[in-house]
C-alpha cells in the first residue's frame, strides 16, 4: 500500500501547529499539507484551557525571541480578529504593586516594555488606579492600555478554516506513534540537503510520508522531538494551573485585567484576575506540578510519565531550586482561602465565598538539564524538522507571526514557499 505523501507534516493542531499550517498554506500555496492531531478537534489542550489574554509583550527580556515576537503577534492577532468577525476585546490592564520592595520591579517592567515598544505605558498612582479599577488599591500600577482578550479556540478554528480551505488535510485522531528516516528527507532545513528519503510519520490512523515535519506538539514536544532522534538539551514538565471563577453578584469588583507584579525567578505571572471576552471574571492560574501531561484534574496520575520526569537530572535541579514556592503553590490549589488571600493583597473586598472552582489548564514548561525553567520561546531547526519545544504563554497571542518564524526556516526546503516572512 502507497503511503500518502506530503511537503509538510506538521505535528499537533493546537493554535501554533495551525498558525505554522496556515502561514504555509499562504506561502507555498501549491505545497501538498498535512497536520495531524492525536484529539478529536483542534485547539484541544493548551490553546483551550487559558484566559484568553492577548498579552501586549511586556514581561520579556529585550531581544529574546518572545519579545520580538509577541509585540508583534498581539498586533497581528487582533488584526486577524477584526478581519474575521471573532470576539475580541481591547480593555488594558493594570500590574499592581502593592508593597514598597515590588515597586523596583514594577519600574523594570515599564523598562522592559518600553524597550519592547509597547504601546501607550504609564506608571499611575493610587488615585487613577482606583479609576480605572475601582475597587483595585496599591502604591503604584503600570497601566498597559492596549492588553486585550479574545476566545483562542475560535480563533485556532478560523485558522483550521482556512488551511483546508487552502487544500490542506487535518487529520484528527492521528497521535503520532513513531518517527522513521528522521534527518534523511531531502531539502533538509538544517542547510545543505539530505539524503533521497522522505521521513515517515507512524500515527494510529496511518503512515505519512513527509518532505519537511514540524513538531508542534506541545506537551509532548520532547516526546516526539527524541523519536525524530533528536539530541535536545530540556524536558518538559508540566504544571497545572487551576481558576476560580468569581461568582456572578462580584463580577463588579473587575472591570478589566488586574495582575500582580510578578516574581523575575519564574516565567509565570502570578495569579491574576481576568474579565474574559465572554464576560467571566476568572481569578487564576496557580501553578502545581501534574503528574501527567494532561493532568487536569488532582488526582490525574501516569505512572509511566511520572516515572520518566523522576529520573530526569533537570527535575530534581528545578526541584532543588524551588521546593519552597511548590509547596507554597500546593497550599493555594487545597485552599480556596489561601488563593483568596494572594488576590486581596490588590483586590481586599474579594472574600472566599466570592470564590467558585473554575477550569484548569496545563503549561507545557521546558526545563534544562541544570534544572532551570527556560525562560524564551525554544524553535530548534533540524535536519528536514523544526521542533518547537518550548512555547507557553504568550505562544497564542504571538501565534500568527511564530508561524512565520517556523516557516521561514523552512523556506529553503519548502517548494515553492515565498523567502519573505510577511510575503
């Protein structure tokens, strides 16, 4: 039996995956697609279990590729909202500082960000922070006007739409299995060609022949990145992070986006309170280590993965570093009183009751053999593949333009893909 193939497989068909498949569909319209996903519908995992906070690009360190990319991504991403009728929302948000030793990095952010370009910063005090959020209090805020929020599964939907539009294939159900003849397909993006072989793609709903992969699989990134025969430097672990919802009669006390001043040691941004674009008011998310990759729930345990975290050296250097902050992590996620106080420290006339379990999502986090949690988006190009091996938040927002970025590294190889990243 002839095994279908095709110039380009890319693995997994969260937001990412999508975005890499359409810019590939726009650039070498004539290019034969092919994205498979192990769930039944796109957007399963990471892109469907967060906020939907477009991030404006303020956090990251100048010059990392999450700063280049997200500012802008957030811009691309609201165009293509707009473009396309899909529930969007510019409501900008506050980072509040609410002790005298936070407000040096609360200063750091506003440096960060303007070094960035992101637009329209201004660090307020106590009086205009209660008018923009009236039952908000801290010494001082960085107020960041153009933060938005939209619904990230519509949007990873809309570009499905267009990728089979284009005459590209989304072949759900299809968890990959096995990688063979990785590095050997011609063209290879790694430079200099390869040998005449194209890669096979094994998945439980057949092989594919392909030119080029990209692994877009998020939690299961390293996974598939060390069947290719990939020697990568970092594993993923990942953490669950669990929301409350404030309850309907307390929506009132969040007009918008409210953040602490996060803790520079973590690449996560504290637990903060979020008016969704559908008009929930979430509080959330902490962040606990899962024993399964997609671990949603407490008691969501595999043995077998637990096991492969346990005896990597990386997890025990980030367990060394950091046992303090889990610990601390863990008393929030069994007490809904101890995560009520990390939020009354800016919002003091939220009390527990206000509170209600809401949904939980699971970060795929790269750590490095020294135990260090990487801080930077990680696209590694190899040999016919590029492995996408670390990118959480803000990967939705800047979406659209790390599409471009995986793409343009395969313009080489990519038959009769444009050079151009924009086209």
């Amino acid at each position: 039996m002839t095994t279908p193939r095709f110039d380009l497989v890319v693995i997994g068909a969260g937001i990412v995956g999508l975005a890499t498949a359409m810019e590939a569909a726009r650039r070498a319209p004539g290019a034969r697609l092919l994205v498979v996903e192990k769930e039944d519908r796109v957007g399963t995992h990471q892109t469907g279990h967060n906020s939907g906070v477009v991030h404006s690009g303020l956090y990251y360190r100048p010059g990392s590729l999450k700063a280049r990319l997200a500012v802008e991504g957030a811009a691309a991403l609201l165009a293509f909202c707009r473009e396309r009728g899909l529930p969007h929302a510019v409501c900008g948000k506050v980072v509040v500082a609410t002790a005298e030793r936070e407000l040096p990095g609360l200063e750091e952010l506003m440096r960060r960000g303007a070094a960035n370009g992101v637009p329209g910063l201004a660090l307020i005090g106590p009086e205009l922070l209660r008018e923009i959020e009236p039952c908000c209090r801290g010494l001082r805020a960085l107020h960041v006007p153009g933060t938005a929020v939209t619904d990230f599964q519509a949007v990873s939907r809309a570009f499905a739409e267009i990728v089979t539009a284009s005459g590209g294939v989304i072949r759900t159900g299809a968890a990959v299995i096995g990688i063979r003849g990785a590095g050997t397909g011609r063209g290879a993006a790694g430079g200099g060609g390869g040998g005449d072989r194209d890669t096979v793609v094994e998945t439980t709903s057949g092989a594919f022949a392909a030119r080029l992969i990209v692994n877009c699989a998020g939690l299961h990134s390293d996974t598939v990145a060390r069947m290719a025969g990939a020697d990568i430097d970092c594993a993923i672990v990942p953490f669950r992070g669990e929301y409350f919802e404030v309850v309907p009669g307390r929506r009132h006390l969040v007009r918008a986006l409210i953040y602490p001043v996060p803790d520079p040691r973590f690449p996560f941004l504290g637990i903060h309170l979020t008016r969704t674009v559908h008009g929930l008011v979430e509080a959330g998310p902490n962040a606990v280590l899962a024993w399964k990759r997609e671990g949603y729930r407490r008691g969501d345990v595999s043995l077998a993965e637990a096991a492969r975290m346990l005896l990597d050296p990386g997890f025990w250097g980030m367990a060394a570093r950091f046992w303090r902050t889990g610990l601390a992590e863990a008393r929030r996620s069994l007490s809904r009183a101890a995560f009520a106080r990390s939020v009354q420290r800016f919002l003091p006339d939220l009390v527990p009751a206000d509170l209600v379990r809401g949904g939980t999502g699971v970060r795929a986090q790269a750590v490095d053999r020294g135990g260090r949690l990487l801080a930077d988006f990680r696209i590694v190009r190899a040999a016919g593949m590029v492995h996408v091996l670390n990118v959480p938040s803000p990967a939705a927002t800047a979406s659209i333009v790390i599409g471009r970025h995986i793409i343009d590294l395969l313009a080489d190889a990519l038959p009769g893909a444009a050079a151009a990243g924009r086209g």
